[in-house]
C-alpha cells in the first residue's frame, strides 16, 4: 500500500529521528540487539525520556496526557521506533490498562492509576491467562471472594510478561462460580491492584531449560483487593476486556 505524507508529516519524521538518535542509549540499544535481559531501570529509564517529550502515550486522549497526534504521526513514531530498534514500552500499562480505566474507570480510579502509570512510576502487567484458560478467558478458575470492603484472590496466572518487574497488575477474577453463571463469560470481574509479592509469587518460565524472556507464572494465595479497585459492575468484567 503506498502512503503519502505531507510537508508536516517529513517534519515530524525528522524530529522523531533526530530526538532517537540523541535520546536512546548505546547500551540500551545492544542490550536489545544481542537478545540480553533488560532490567526494570532499563524499561523505567526510557519510558521516562519519552514522558519527558510528551511521546509515552501516543493513543491516549490528549486530557489524560496523550500527545494528539493524528494516525499518520502515530503510524511514523511507530515505524522510526522499528527502525533504529528501540524498545518497546511496558505494553500492558500504556496500550492496555490505561485505555481501559480512561474508558471504564471512575473518576477517583483515574485520578489515582493514570498519573503514576503515564510517568512510568508504576510498572504494570495483565493477568489473564490462566494454565487452563488462554485463548478460552471465559473458563478462568482464579477467585475473587468479597470479604467487607476487599475482595481475597487466589490462584495461578500464566504467561504473565513483564511480572518480574511490575508493581501493578490489571486482574481479571472469577467472583461468581461458573455454575451459576448463564454463560461462561459471566461472573468474571476487572480489578487494578498492587503486585503484592507477600501474596503473589512471580516465577520465571523456562522453555527448553533456559528462563522465557519476559514470561511468567503468578502464584496468587491471599491477594488481599480493595473492592474500590473493581473495574465497572461485579460479574461484568468481560465486557470491559
């Protein structure tokens, strides 16, 4: 397909380059060539050189800090990040967890996750898929039980990326058995919660006995939620996914 760009698309395009080339580390950029683990100040350091520019969010709303570009800038960022190899943000936060509480969330949710997440002072990740429920999501078994004013989680997540360096999780949880549901999709709930590890064990996937880059597996035993963290209505969280 053959794109055409205007004068002021070429000069966004030589700014996003020229911002890359002075802003992205040598040995960042090596680390992510030669396959070597990067560390959460390595993912922490470059989300806030580009929060620093106003560039972290592309798809966010501008009123929630996005930076207002029209798809083509958007399109051109994305292609010149490709193109010299820089990394790719913490997904789950930026490209998934905001859109998600700017869409659904309560104004004080918003007031208290967004900021933190757009300064990449809070990492994120997702917990979804389940050792039983991957593409299948609606046969999750993890459990969410109200007691009072929180909700106490327990079971497994697999395949869980950037858990080792995350402090935040967006949770999806079982809070009605899937008996008592119409159908299987029912009684799934959305929280936003901490990465509690007296709570969470985050361990590491190995595949072919070497560790998965960026894979893991959540042990969850007592996650302790408040019930101000459920994303929308109880037993509706499919629906927000």
């Amino acid at each position: 397909m053959d794109l055409t760009f205007s004068d002021q698309d070429a000069k966004f395009r030589t700014e996003v380059r020229e911002f890359l080339e002075y802003s992205l580390s040598p040995d960042l950029k090596y680390k992510l060539q030669t396959g070597i683990e990067i560390q959460r100040e390595d993912v922490v350091g470059w989300h806030k050189i580009l929060y620093d520019k106003g560039w972290v969010a592309p798809n966010w709303p501008k009123e929630f800090g996005g930076p207002g570009w029209s798809l083509t800038q958007k399109y051109i960022f994305d292609e010149e990040l490709g193109l010299v190899g820089a990394p790719r943000l913490v997904v789950f936060g930026i490209n998934m967890c905001g859109p998600v509480l700017i869409a659904f969330g309560t104004e004080e949710q918003k007031r208290r996750f967004l900021p933190p997440m757009l300064s990449g002072d809070e990492i994120w990740c997702q917990g979804y898929s389940e050792p039983g429920a991957g593409s299948d999501l609606a046969s999750l078994q993890c459990k969410a039980e109200l007691k009072g004013d929180h909700y106490l989680v327990n079971g497994r997540k697999v395949w869980t990326s950037t858990a080792q360096v995350a402090d935040k999780i967006l949770l999806v949880a079982r809070t009605q058995p899937i008996e008592k549901c119409d159908k299987p999709s029912d009684g799934l709930s959305l929280f936003y919660t901490d990465l509690d590890r007296s709570a969470v064990e985050v361990r590491e996937i190995e595949k072919m006995g070497r560790k998965a880059v960026d894979s893991n597996e959540l042990f969850i035993d007592g996650l302790r939620v408040p019930a101000a963290n459920r994303i929308g209505e109880e037993g509706k969280g499919f629906s927000y996914l």
